[in-house]
C-alpha cells in the first residue's frame, strides 16, 4: 500500500511569485491612493469648468434677454418720444379749442416755413360781428361751442382752403396757394348767417373779411397788418361784408397813427380847446344851453376838424381821456354862465367813458370841482349805446336821481322806437340834421315830435341852417334848436356877449 506523500515546503519560484503579487497589489493601492487627490482635483477642475462654461452660458442667455428687452424698451420709449414729439408739435401748431391751425402755424406759412408754400398766398382773415356779446352773455363755454360750430361751418364752405386757422378770440383765417376760389369769402360769410343753437336759445352771427394776397416779399407781420387794414375797412363799412386790400388803406392807417401820436401830445401840451354852440328856443330865440365841443389847433398848422380826429380817438381808446377833460372843463367854464343867464351846459359822452366803472363818481367830481349844480348838466349819448348797455343805463339812472338831464344824440339814425323811449333814462331828444336836409315838415318829423311830446320830452333840432328851417320846425312843435343860423361854436370868450344879446339870433328876427 502506497503512502500518501507527506506535505513539503512549497517551492521557491511560486512564493515568489506571490509575494511579488502582494507587493505590486499594496503598491498599485498605494499609488491609487496616492493618484486619488490628484484625480479628485482633476475631477473638480473639469466639475468647475463645466459649471464655468453652464454659468457663461446662462450669462450670454441673460445678457441677450436684457439686451432685448433694452433694445425694446429703447424702442418703446424711442416711439414714446416720437408720439410726444409729434404732440407737442401739433399742440404748438393747433387751437385747442377748434382742432384748425393757430396763428404760430399762420405765421410759418405767410413766412414760407409751413407746410403750404407758393409763389402767391391769398390770405383771408375773417372776424365774427357780435360774438362777444354772446360770448360775455352765455358764458365762455357757450361761446366755445359757438366757436367749435363756426369752425366746421367754414370748412364746409371753404372745402379748397389750404390752410384754416383760428388766431385767436372770434378771428379766423383761410388760405390758398395762388388766388383764392371765386366767391369763397363770399360763401363764407354766407354760411355764418343762419341761427346758431345753444343752451335752448338760437342766437345769430354775421362775418368780416378782409384780403390780401402775400407775394412772398413781405414778412408774415406786413401781410396780417395789410389783411387786418381790409378788415377793418369791412367792419368800418357796416360789417357783414368783403373788402380787399388796396395800398390807400395803409396810408389811412399810418394817417390814423399819426393823430394819434399828435392827440396824446396835444392832450399833454395844451393844443385842445372846448367850444361852445348855443341851444336856442324857438319861440323867443334866448339861449338856453349850450353844448361844448372838442377843437384841435396844432400849433403852426391849420385846426383839424372834430370829423377827422373823433373817430381816431374813437378807435384808440383815447376818447375816455379826452372826454374827461371836456367834462372837467365845461364844468368849470359853465359855472358863470349858468350863475348869470341859468343856461345849462351839454357835454358828449362816449360810450367807452360811460362804461367805466367809476363813471359816476367821476362826473360827481367834476361837478363839484367846477361848482355847478347837477340840474345845470346835460349828459348827451348816442341811441346805440343806451339800448345795447344796461349797465351804462343804470349809471345814467343814478345820475339823474342826483339832477343830471340825459340826452339822446342824433335821433333817428339808429333805433328810434317808441318801446325804448319809454324804458330808457331820457329827458331831451335831439333830433339828427340830416332830417333837415331835405325837407323839414315831413310824416317822420311829425312823428318824432308827437313822439317826444307824449313822453314829455324836450326836442332839439341840429343843424338848423335857414330861417324856413327854423319856422317850420316851430310851426311844428319843436321846442329849440341850434345850427349856424343861430352860432356856430364859439371859444369861451364869445359866450357872454351871446347871453348878453349884443348877437341878433334868427329865430328871434323869424319871430
């Protein structure tokens, strides 16, 4: 039987080899464990640059959103401006009230800047006659809803306009390349005629136009001066009407400045004068009052007729100053007149003087300042006036509660109605000369005097000029009367001798 062989020592190649094993095993660990953090760096460097290269892109996604969202906003705000721009380009070229153009724009284009250009411009501007009654009466609301109507009806009419404009107040504007349409003005002025509605009540308007056609060699301050030369004239011809612009108006309105100029210096300087024309009764030919009368002598020159410089004074404003110094004057001059002979003295008042505020004080003033007693004062207005102010009329009212009589001047010529006679503040009526002009016992003279004598009013003829004039005039009734067959107005000076009868009158040689 075989014996199993007993276990030996293991032969040195294979525990060598294993040992080897051993060795390579722990040296590869170790070397792993010595790689680890520098395996683990290089894992965080590539984790770091991938978060790097996700941040960057995330940054670039970011900064193109924003960059979009500027680039919009920009855009937004770019157009923003743009609206505002053009807003405000337009709020500075537009009435607000009408939406037309305004007078910036009117201005531009007369100046060849705007947006209508040519050779030629035919310029028309038009005023509205009686707007601001309505205006003052209704309320400025009212009046805006007036101006909004007035502005769709001239686009109406004047469809071929270039430009319509509001320059402000009731004044409008049209123009057109080259001349205007035939009859355009005119259909304009048409259009404004029919009735207006406004707060339950129809009211009415009527326009006047003046025109002017721009050369391009004037500035647009010429061209609106020549066209509001033309208005005027309109407006001075009886409104409601057209006048076009001819270089006689210029040289009137450079005549007007210098009246003007020369009435404030003579107002200044003392070249002014009040004479007097005296009011005479018919039935015996004594004086009775007379009226005082403005007189300009410049000196080293000719007088210049009360014809020739009223109506300046009228449109200047400079009346109110002057017929403040007549009155003072009159006041003073009349004292001794009416201390001897008991005459009374009748001064004009505008009606630019009889609407300032403190107009009856100032007239209690100058009575006092010049000593004569209220009942020796005859306030004499024109009949337009007394019906159209109510305001001036109550003035008058408290005036003749103090003794100041009131006269209607130049009856006739206006309204002349029984129903305004009977309500308004008048004590004489002055009858106006050119109902003498022709022939003095006619239907209407008889009428005016049965007229007056039924309201107790007492009646002055002017402008008696003969003696049939005179004596037919008392045939008929009338009480007194003046005019060059009597006097023509006097200084100062020759008043007394008047009173006095060293002058024959010829109503008392008719008598």
């Amino acid at each position: 039987m075989r014996r199993k062989p007993s276990p030996g020592p293991r032969r040195p190649g294979l525990v060598g080899r294993e040992t080897g094993l051993l060795v390579a095993v722990w040296v590869a660990g170790a070397a792993f464990l010595a790689a680890v953090p520098a395996l683990l760096h290089e894992f965080s460097s590539l984790l770091a640059g991938c978060v790097a290269l996700a941040a960057a892109a995330v940054a670039v996604l970011l900064l193109r959103a924003r960059s979009r969202r500027l680039a919009s906003s920009l855009e937004h705000s770019s157009e923003r401006r743009r609206g505002l721009e053009r807003a405000l380009r337009e709020r500075a070229t537009t009435d607000p009230v009408t939406g037309l153009a305004n007078r910036a724009l009117l201005t531009a284009v007369l100046d060849g800047r705007g947006p209508v250009r040519g050779p030629d411009l035919t310029l028309m501007l038009l005023d509205l006659d009686g707007f601001q009654a309505i205006n003052d009466e209704l309320g400025h609301a009212a009046g805006d809803a007036l101006l909004l109507e007035v502005a769709r009806r001239l686009r109406s009419a004047l469809p071929k306009a270039d430009l319509l404009a509001r320059l402000g107040d009731d004044e409008f504007a049209a123009v057109w390349r080259g001349a205007a349409p035939s009859g355009a003005a005119e259909r304009a002025l048409a259009r404004l005629r029919p009735g207006y509605r406004l707060e339950e009540r129809t009211v009415y308007l009527t326009g006047s136009a003046g025109l002017v056609v721009a050369d391009g060699r004037r500035s647009s301050a010429e061209v609106l001066r020549d066209a509001g030369l033309a208005l005027q004239a309109a407006k001075d011809g009886g409104r409601d009407r057209i006048v076009r612009f001819e270089a006689g108006l210029r040289t009137a309105a450079d005549r007007q400045r210098e009246l003007a100029a020369g009435l404030r210096r003579a107002l200044r300087e003392g070249e002014l004068e009040v004479y007097y024309q005296p009011v005479v009764r018919l039935a015996d030919g004594r004086i009775t009052a007379v009226e005082a009368l403005l007189r300009w002598f410049p000196p080293g020159a000719e007088a210049i007729p009360p014809g020739v410089f009223i109506p300046v004074a009228e449109a200047t404003g400079l009346i109110v100053p002057l017929g403040w110094w007549v009155l003072e004057r009159a006041c003073a001059q009349a004292r001794e007149w009416h201390e001897r002979s008991g005459i009374s003295v009748t001064v004009n008042v505008a009606a630019h003087q009889l609407r300032e505020p403190d107009f009856v004080d100032r007239v209690r003033a100058a009575l006092t300042a010049g000593g004569l007693p209220a009942s020796a004062l005859v306030l004499e207005v024109t009949e337009s006036t007394l019906v159209a102010d109510a305001e001036s009329t109550a003035r008058l009212d408290t005036l003749r509660a103090d003794g100041v009589r009131v006269a209607i001047d130049d009856f006739g010529t206006g309204y002349s109605s029984l129903a305004y006679l009977v309500h308004l503040p008048v004590d004489v009526l002055k009858i106006d000369r050119t109902f003498l002009a022709t022939a003095v016992d006619t239907t209407l003279m008889r009428a005016i005097l049965q007229l007056a004598g039924g309201l107790s009013l007492q009646t002055v003829a002017e402008g008696v000029e003969t003696e049939d004039q005179a004596a037919t005039l008392r045939a008929l009734g009338c009480e007194h009367a003046q005019g060059f067959l009597f006097s023509r107005p006097v200084p100062p000076v020759e008043i007394a001798p008047l009173l006095s009868g060293r002058l024959e009158l010829g109503a008392a040689r008719a008598g």
